[in-house]
C-alpha cells in the first residue's frame, strides 16, 4: 500500500508546472502573425522598391533623353536635357490647334510619394505600439500567470484531498464532503474569473485595434486610388515636347521652340507602381478579415480551461456580443500558446478524458487527478 501512495505523490508532485525560469514579458507577442506580415509587406514593399528606383537613378545617370538640334555642341544638348528634366513641362496643342502644357512632374516625385506612403502604413502600427500594447502587455502577463496557478492550484487541491482522504476514517463522509464543497462552489478561482468578466465590458483595445485597421484599409485604398490617377494621366506618356527658350535663351533664333524628349526610367516607374498597387489591393482583404474576425468568439482557449474547477465562463453563457477587449485578449492569448505552459498539460488531459470510459464522471481537472492517483476506488456512484 505503501508503495501505491508513494507512486501517487510523485505522479502529483510531477504533474504541477515549474516555475518560469526567465521573464515572460520579453517573450510575449503584441502583434498578431497576420498584422505582422501585414506591416513586413505594407511597409517593407514601397521602401524596397524606392531603393531600386533610386539605385537604377545612380547607375544610369541622366533620367531623361532630349533630340537637341545637330547644330547643339556636347555643353548646350547637356544644358537642353538639364532644363528640360529641371521642367517637365508637356508644349502640345489641343484639337483647336491652342497650345497647351501638361506638367509631368509627378514623375519625378513618384519615388519619395512611395517614401511618404511607407510612412502612412507604418502610422497605425505606431498607433498599436503606444496607444494599446502596454495595457495588452500587462493583461497577457496577468492572465498567463493566474491560469498557470490556477492549474496548480487544482493538482495542489488533488494532493490535499489525497492526504485527507487517507486520514479519514470514513471514506463515504469524506466523498460527501467533496461533493458539498463543488456545489457551494468552494473550488472556483473569483480572480480570474471577474478580471475576465470585467474585460468583457472595456471596449478601448477593440476600438484601438478596429481603428488601426481601418487607417491600414484607408491608407492602401488611398494609394491604390493615387496610383491609378498616375497611370490614367501621366504614366501613358512616356515622350514630351520641350521648350528651352526661356530665360537668357527666349531671344537665340538658332534654338528650335520645342524639342522631343524621352523619359529613360519610365519603364521602371511603370512597374513599381503596378507591383505596390497590385499587391495592395490583395492585401485590403486580409485586412479585412483581421477586424471580421472580432464578430466571433474564440472558444477554443476556454473551453479547455474549462477543465479547472468552476472556470465555467462559457457553460454559464457570459459570453455575449465579441466585440469587447476579451476576444482581443483571447486572440493575443492564442498567439501566446507557447508562454501559456498550463494549456497543453490541460488540452492533454482533455484528451485522455474523451477516451475514458466513464468520462461522465469527470468534468475537472481535479476528477481526471484524483481518478489518476486512485481515489475514485471510494467513490460512490
């Protein structure tokens, strides 16, 4: 007999968690996985391909080729290509043969306008950085470590059950006395619980993080919008006419009124701007889908918590409209599965109750142990 007790308490004594050897708040995530990948590509794109542009600006030199006059030395078709690139004014005529200019200076500033929108999407991630992660932080620090003791604390229960059990001299009256106590409800945790409950009802990290959302989404339609407006007006004219007689020239008659030009990168602008508002445009879904998925609870995580004795969140149908800092909380909290050590020792023993014969006997952690260290032999049916 001796020997059974023993291998009980080790069984007991194995099955409590160890403390955490380092901090756990360098560890936790404040970002889910998809707005990560969100904010790498959003942000990481446009600066990207600016460093190409600007790259293939340094390599080649001269971003634009004027056809100056044969009678133009090598100094003055320099001068032509210079003003005419300093300019970028259009000379054509409309259909009632009036001149007309077209600036095409947005061209030239297309590359820092993609610096200006890095800039934009990077805004609602700060947004998230100081106006919502360090309440999530402290939330995600406090409610790891109370489930991790609240799982404890229900093996410590088992232990001292066992050593009462085996002291009283009356089986029967100490089962009686167990079955009081779950009752009146003596076994539940009120800490957690209301902290819990009390999240259900703040609505400042939900609203924070539907607006990062919404300032993402408005800020990649925004481009989208601004990079079919290039396209519709100036990125179909890849040559203009120029006019170099102005200034000390206006008076040279030897210098023709206009001179063709060509634009050398247009090429280069034409696919950067079709790469960023391409895959922009399916990232907008993806955005999306992170405010949609605030409409429905994440059941999972406490369902299997519903294991500890009187967690019964869910069973009691406090769960109502998702749309509150819990189901934020929820979904940092499955982020986090890795720092929440007491999930797998509870998602394990969840499994082992679905194969167990008489798993109607067993709605607790607390019943799964006390079945494992052998006292339901005295438990009456």
């Amino acid at each position: 007999m001796s020997l059974s007790h023993t291998a009980a308490e080790y069984m007991l004594s194995d099955a409590l968690l160890p403390d955490p050897g380092g901090s756990r708040a360098k560890g936790l995530r404040l970002e889910l996985p998809s707005d990560r990948l969100l904010k790498f590509v959003t942000v990481g794109l446009p600066l990207f391909l600016v460093s190409l542009a600007f790259a293939r600006e340094f390599s080649a030199g001269s971003q634009i080729s004027c056809f100056s006059p044969t009678n133009f030395t090598g100094k003055q078709a320099a001068y032509a290509d210079t003003a005419c690139w300093d300019s970028l004014l259009h000379h054509g005529f409309d259909a009632k043969g009036h001149a007309v200019t077209k600036s095409l200076w947005a061209l030239k500033v297309f590359p820092y306008s993609l610096l200006v929108v890095a800039v934009l999407m990077y805004l609602p991630y700060l947004l998230w950085r100081y106006a919502a992660a360090p309440a999530l932080h402290s939330d995600l620090l406090f409610i790891i470590d109370e489930l991790d003791k609240s799982y404890n604390r229900s093996v410590r229960l088992v232990q001292h059950m066992r050593k009462v059990q085996q002291a009283s001299a009356e089986p029967e009256r100490f089962w009686e006395e167990y079955e009081r106590a779950r009752r009146e409800r003596y076994f539940e945790f009120p800490l957690l619980e209301r902290y819990l409950t009390c999240k259900q009802h703040a609505h400042s990290l939900v609203f924070i993080y539907i607006l990062r959302n919404l300032l993402l989404l408005l800020f990649l339609a925004a481009t989208c919008l601004y990079l079919v407006f290039l396209h519709l007006n100036i990125f179909f004219q890849d040559e203009f006419s120029c006019s170099i007689k102005t200034g000390l020239l206006q008076e040279e008659p030897h210098i023709p009124p206009l001179i063709p030009c060509k634009l050398v990168f247009f090429s280069i602008f034409q696919l950067i701007s079709l790469s960023v508002g391409g895959i922009y445009v399916l990232l907008m879904p993806v955005v999306i889908y992170n405010a949609l998925q605030l409409c429905q609870w994440d059941k999972g995580l406490l369902s299997i918590y519903e294991m500890l004795p009187a967690f019964d969140l869910l069973s009691r149908k406090m769960l109502t409209c998702p749309v509150n800092d819990l189901n934020v909380i929820l979904l940092f909290l499955r982020a986090n599965i890795s720092e929440l050590t007491s999930f797998g020792r509870l998602n394990a023993v969840n499994a082992l109750r679905e194969a167990t014969a008489n798993k109607e006997d067993i709605d607790t952690v607390v019943d799964f142990m006390t079945l494992l260290a052998g006292l339901e032999i005295t438990k009456p049916k």
